[in-house]
C-alpha cells in the first residue's frame, strides 16, 4: 500500500536555462530559416538607431551653427518692403539710419548692445587674385562682441579709426584662403595682416584676423588629416593637402560657418565715406549727432541692418515691443523695418527635427511591426512542425505554461539575436548613410537610441511569440502524441 | 487502497452525429507492485483506457483515483505534475525527441521537475545504466536500433522513479528477439518493485503478466489474475487460462 506523501502536487515550472538552450538549439536548428526571420527586426532596429544618430547629428549641428551667428537674444532689424496699405507713403520711408541707432541705445532698456551694420558688396584682390563677397560690412568695433567674432591675429578696428575713417579691414579665414591660400594649401598659415587689400580697387590695410570658424565635425576631420599626413610624409609632394571644405556645398550648419569665415569689417564711418557718400566728410555715430539733418535727409545714410543684444531672452517680445514703438515714431509711423529673430530660425530646425524623427520611426516602426509578423508567422510554422514534440514534453510532464514559456522564449530570442544583429548593423548603416551623403553633421549613435531600439525588438519578439505560444500550449496531448 | 482506481470510466467521442464508446463503464483496481497488461484488439480502447490511466486523458465519466489523488479534480497544472513525478511512459513509436541525443531525452522530464544540472546528469546517467545503454549517451536517437531507442524511452520513463509505469504496445515496432528482451527488462523491473501496466493485442506477450484484463468495445471482457492475492480473492478466469510463464 501507498504510504507517499501527497506534496508532489508542488509543482515547480522548468528552469530557464534549459528552456533558453532548447530555443536557442531550435533557432540553431534552422539557421537561415532563422535569419530570415530576424531579417525584419535587424532591419527595424537599425533604421531606428540610424535615422536618431542623423537626427541627433543635425540637431548638434544646427545648435553650434546657431551660436556661431550669435544666440538666441539676438535680433536683426531690418529693412522691409511697405505694407500694402502703405505703399503710397513709399517715398517717404525713411529706411534705418544712424537716427535709429541713437534713438535705440538712448530710449530702450531691454537692448543691451546696438550694432549698426552697412553692407558693402565687394571684390576683394590682392595677391594677384580676387574674391567676391557680400560679407563685407562697415561696422561698429562692437560688431566683434555681437556677431561672436574673435580675433586672433592683429587687432579690430577701434573707435578712433572708426572716427578718422582709416581704410582698415579685418578679415576672416575664407578671404584669406581665397587670396593667399589655405593652410592646408600652403603647407602653413598665412597671416596677412600689415598687407594691403583692394576692397572694390580701395587700397586697405588689414588690421586683424579672425580665427576659423568651424562645426566641431569639421575640425574633428580636419585634425585627422593634418594627422594622416604626417604620418605618410613619402607623398608629401603628392599631398596638395586634404582641402579645408570650403563649404559651399555644405547644409545650413556649415554655411552659417562659411559666411561668418567670409565675414569683411571695416569701420562704418569709412565704409561710408569710400563707398556710399563720394565727398562728404560729415562723420556720423553717436559721437556726432546728425540730427540736424532728420530723416529722409541724405546726410543720414541708410544702414543695411541692425543688430540687438537684448537683455534677457525671456523679455524678447518685450524688448521688440519697445523697438518697434522707437522706430514707428522715428519712421513717422511707416513700417519700412521687420525683426528678424533666431527664435524663427530654432524653430525652424526644431521643427524640422521633428519630423525627421517622426517619419524615421514610423519607417523603423513598420519595420518592426513586419518583422513582428515574420516571427509570429514562422513561430505558428513551427508548431506545426513540432505538434509531436510538445506532445512528447507534455506526456514527461510539461504544463501548459511550460509549453507557453518555452515558445515565447524562442520567439523572444530572435527577435533579441535580431536586436543584437540590428545593432551591429546600424554602425554599418550609419557609416553608410554618411559616406553616401557626406554633410558636417556626423551621425551621433547614443547608448539611449539603442536601447530604446533594442528594448522594442523584445516588445516585438514577445508580442509575436504570444499567440503561437498560447496554441502550442493549448495542443492536447493526446492529439499530438497520434499526429504522424 | 489500490495505487489506481478507476471507477465506472467511460469515454465518449462525438463524431457528428455519431456517438463512439471508446470506453464503455470501465472499473479497475491496480496494486502497488503489479505487473497487469491490458489486452484486446485493435481499436477496442487500450489506448484510451492508458491515457485516461496516465492523466493523458480525462474521462467522459467516472472517476479515477491515483495515488490518493481523484484526476478529474486536479488542474491542467498538478495533471502535469502527475505525470511528471508519478507516471512513467513507454511509447510504441519510442517518441525520443530527434534533435536531443539520448542523455538529453533521458534528462527531459527532470528539466520539468526542477532538478538541478549535475543531478539531472547523474540521474540520467543512472537510469542509463540500468538499461544499459550509458555507453551510447551521446548518441542520436537516430542513430540507435529500435529496441535501442525503447530502452532509452524505458530510461526517461524511470528517470523521475514514478509510481506506475504505462507501456503502450512497446514492442509493436521492434522484431521478436528484441521484444523478448525488452518484455525481459520489464519483468525485471517488476521484480525490483516496480508497478507497470502494459498495452497489447498480442496474447503471447500478455502471457508474461500475471494478472491480464482483456478489453472488447470499450468493456472489460474478461479479467485473469494469477497472483497469490487474485487467487485468494477467487478471481475466476472467464476465459480459458493462458499459459504461464
Ligand atoms: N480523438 C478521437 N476521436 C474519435 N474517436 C476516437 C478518438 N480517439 C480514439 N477514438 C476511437 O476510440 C476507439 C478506441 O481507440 P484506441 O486508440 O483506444 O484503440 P486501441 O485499443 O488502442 O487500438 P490499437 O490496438 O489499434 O492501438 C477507436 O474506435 C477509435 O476510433
Ligand atoms: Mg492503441
């Protein structure tokens, strides 16, 4: 007789690790079968991780781009066409003079810094060639601080130069490059300041230099060239040298760097009197007020733009408030100027980052769903196969839940080899992308991208495993012990 | 109380209209120990009445009492349990799983019990050995004879050391000299204590058991018992006594 106790009824699930090796065997088993199937989530993983380092790249770049032009409390004022209501007022517009400058620092305490600005399309020559730019300005010495400019060779123009109205010039790394040659071309850098420069056949003398300006990326590269070229010195003579992308073919991240390199300053007064007053020797500037001769008066020469610091950004429709008050009274109510913000441009690129993100994870997104389906499908293609299999495991004593573990265990694997295979892929991918489409925004692959990549291929693989998992485990045991 | 105790079990299978009594009102006592084969001709409810024994299966009606535990009360779960900790399976069709070799086959039902590795090995190891087949643990079950690969089924069905042991026609597939032996394992099996029910329709291999019980339609047709317990009981056999061995 039977004297056992009755405690077998505890019943313990099988183990994982054996269930782990059994599925990883069966996806062994079927090798390509297998492969096939990961095919949609190594896709879908990769596009997800690719697409976020892009967008992460552009994003990077668009963020230096935009503090190389000067930051967000910055504004622009500048001119503008009439609005229809007021074209009959056309010439009596008076546009933005020097009037506006001084009414400006006088009258409106939100704007720290007022920088007036007149452009000077010019051909620059010297050196025996010529370099056209629309970059060169006369300015005020505090244009330096307002357009984050940095010196590093020489010196800016000061006021006193400013007042004299000496033909002095600082110029930036492209005109250089232009007209006596990169670096990279020369083998060293040139610094020409104290040499002579024909501004649209004016003789001046630059003064300064600014350092180059450029993206981290470009630097980056830069840097890896210059060191690759040491390294090799047996094709030296070869090396006209890796060229300094000039950037004309370059996004709007690494145009924003070639203009403020293509920048030309010289003073305002002398940007006046050389080419926009012919004889007139009246300087003007806060210094001496013009004011005898208002508005309309050609004593008071109209400015390409200006350029405001505002005090705090958060005070910016404030701060455009009382511009816009100053000069509606000093335009006699004629609305001949428009503010121009980087807020528009950050929103721009925002915008713009959004939908690149949306639209490559929807593409990664569909990825995934189809490779869901793909392991759903082969997982039910498998049970088919195995309705013995899970008959003989349930006659040793598999549960239903062991049976349902187990299938969702496989399915979740290759939906994970496929994550992991998904990834290494995505380096590949990315490297892909950015010798496809070279531009200065290297692809950024964060550890998060990945993650959150990874994390989805094992949603994938869990929800695709749950209904093939839920009809093997509902085999009846009998059934699949007779199926032949 | 017996090890087994099936109690007025009928199965009934629907097919359309038609109603098919696989078993028809089946009682049945198995004890600790006992050796019985359950004979019949084809498609008279062997099957059905092994795998309603084996918790394979449950009835249409009646009730079966195993080990103390009624079946037909027990979840899908401790059903699982049950087959697992206290039943035993040999198969006709050996139903080794091909993509394991055979210590992996053997280790199977242990995976479900929660045995450790290296005891699982060892077990395996063991219940190998008592069928003699340690030397061919790394083998394919397809690369082993029939009665090789039943050997190994008869190792995985001890493996977790059941109460009772179901042999479903285990030497339908093998030839005459390798059923002797293999009927010859289970008799020394017996003989260690161990209680196996085996399915047939052949006679001579009944012939090895002591208490035989024929099945007929679903009915049990006649019940022969030759041990010293059945004899004292007075169990009379209906139909004319096979020989014994
Ligand atoms: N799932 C099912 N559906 C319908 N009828 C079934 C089912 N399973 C078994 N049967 C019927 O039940 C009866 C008994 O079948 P069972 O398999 O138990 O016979 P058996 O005695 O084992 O025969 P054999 O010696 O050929 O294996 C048969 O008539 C069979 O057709
Ligand atoms: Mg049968």
């Amino acid at each position: 007789m039977s004297s056992q106790p009755k405690d077998i009824l505890i019943h313990s699930s099988a183990q994982f690790g054996p269930t782990l090796i059994a599925g990883l065997r069966e996806i062994w088993a079927h090798k390509f079968r297998s492969l096939l199937t990961m095919l949609g989530i190594i896709l879908g993983v990769s596009s997800l991780v690719a697409m976020s380092a892009l967008v992460k790249g552009m994003e990077k770049g668009a963020k230096e781009a935009l503090i190389a032009v000067g930051g967000l409390d910055k504004v622009r004022v500048e001119p503008q066409e009439l609005p229809v209501e007021q074209r009959h007022l056309q010439d009596q517009a008076v546009g933005i003079t020097m009037n506006d400058v001084t009414v400006i620092q006088n009258g409106a305490p939100l704007i720290t810094k007022v920088s007036p600005e007149m452009r000077v399309p010019v051909t620059a020559s010297a050196n025996g060639k010529t370099f056209r730019t629309f970059m060169c300005m006369g300015v005020w010495p505090v244009a330096l601080e307002m357009m984050e400019h940095e010196i590093e060779h020489g010196r800016m123009f000061n006021e006193i130069d400013d007042e004299m109205a000496r033909s002095v010039c600082v110029i930036g790394t492209a005109t250089r490059n232009e007209l006596w040659g990169s670096p990279e071309e020369v083998g060293k850098e040139i610094i020409p300041v104290g040499e002579t420069i024909y501004l649209n056949g004016v003789p001046f003398t630059i003064i300064g230099m600014f350092k180059h300006y450029e993206s981290e990326q470009e630097r980056k590269t830069r840097e890896l060239q210059a060191k690759q070229a040491a390294n090799s010195p047996t094709n030296q003579l070869a090396q006209t040298g890796p060229q300094r992308n000039r950037g004309h073919s370059h996004g709007r991240g690494g145009w924003a760097f070639w203009i403020k390199n293509a920048t030309i300053y010289m003073p305002l007064n002398t940007a006046y009197m050389k080419f926009r007053s012919g004889v007139s020797l009246t300087g003007f500037g806060p210094r001496s007020q013009p004011s005898s001769t208002p508005s309309g008066a050609t004593g008071d020469p109209r400015l390409s733009s200006l350029e405001l610091r505002i005090r705090n950004f958060d005070l910016l429709p404030e701060a455009l408030q009382q511009v816009r008050n100053l000069l509606m009274s000093t335009h006699k109510g004629i609305e001949d100027f428009t503010f121009r913000t980087q807020e528009e441009w950050a929103e721009a690129i925002n915008t713009f980052i959004r939908n690149a993100r949306l639209s490559g994870s929807l593409i990664a997104g569909i990825s995934l769903l189809v490779g869901g389906i793909g392991i759903m499908n082969i997982m039910l293609a498998s049970i088919s196969e195995r309705v013995r299999e899970i008959g003989i495991r349930k006659s040793v004593g598999a549960s239903n839940g062991d049976i349902f573990f187990q299938i969702l265990v496989e399915s979740t694997v290759i939906a994970m080899l496929g994550g992991f295979l998904g990834l290494g892929t995505s380096f590949g991918l990315v490297k892909l992308i950015s010798t496809i489409s070279p531009t200065d925004n290297a692809p950024i692959v964060t550890a998060t991208a990945m993650l959150i990549a990874f994390g989805f291929s094992v949603c994938v693989g869990i929800l695709a495993g749950l209904l093939p998992a839920l009809k093997a485990s509902r085999l009846n045991p009998i059934q699949a012990l007779r199926y032949e | 109380m017996a090890l087994v105790e099936l109690r007025n079990v009928s199965k009934i299978y629907r097919l359309g209209g038609e109603e098919i009594r696989a078993l028809d009102n089946v009682s049945l006592d198995i004890e600790e120990g006992e050796f019985i084969s359950i004979i019949g001709p084809s498609g008279s409810g062997k099957s059905t009445l092994m795998h309603i024994l084996g918790c394979l299966d449950t009835p249409t009606s009646g009730t079966v009492c195993l080990d103390g535990i009624m079946i037909q009360d027990a979840s899908q779960r401790e059903l699982a349990a049950i087959r697992n900790r206290k039943i035993g399976f040999v198969f006709q069709f050996f139903n080794l799983l091909p993509k394991l070799n055979v210590l992996q086959n053997v280790e199977l039902p242990m995976i479900y019990s929660g045995v450790s590795g290296g005891e699982r090995r060892k077990r395996a190891l063991a219940a190998l050995e008592a069928v003699d087949m340690v030397n061919r643990a790394r083998h394919r079950p397809s690369q082993l004879s029939g009665g090789q690969q039943q050997r190994v089924a008869i190792a995985r069905a001890l493996v977790n050391n059941p109460r009772i042991l179901f042999a479903d026609e285990p030497t339908g597939n093998l030839d005459s000299h390798t059923g002797e032996a293999i009927l010859s394992l289970f008799r020394k099996l017996n003989e260690e204590g161990r209680t196996i029910v085996l399915v047939t329709h052949d006679p001579e291999i009944a012939a090895v058991t002591p208490r035989r019980i024929e099945i007929r339609d679903g009915r049990i047709a006649s019940k022969i018992d030759l041990t010293l317990a059945g004899l004292a009981r007075g169990s009379v056999p209906a139909s004319p006594a096979s020989p014994v061995s």
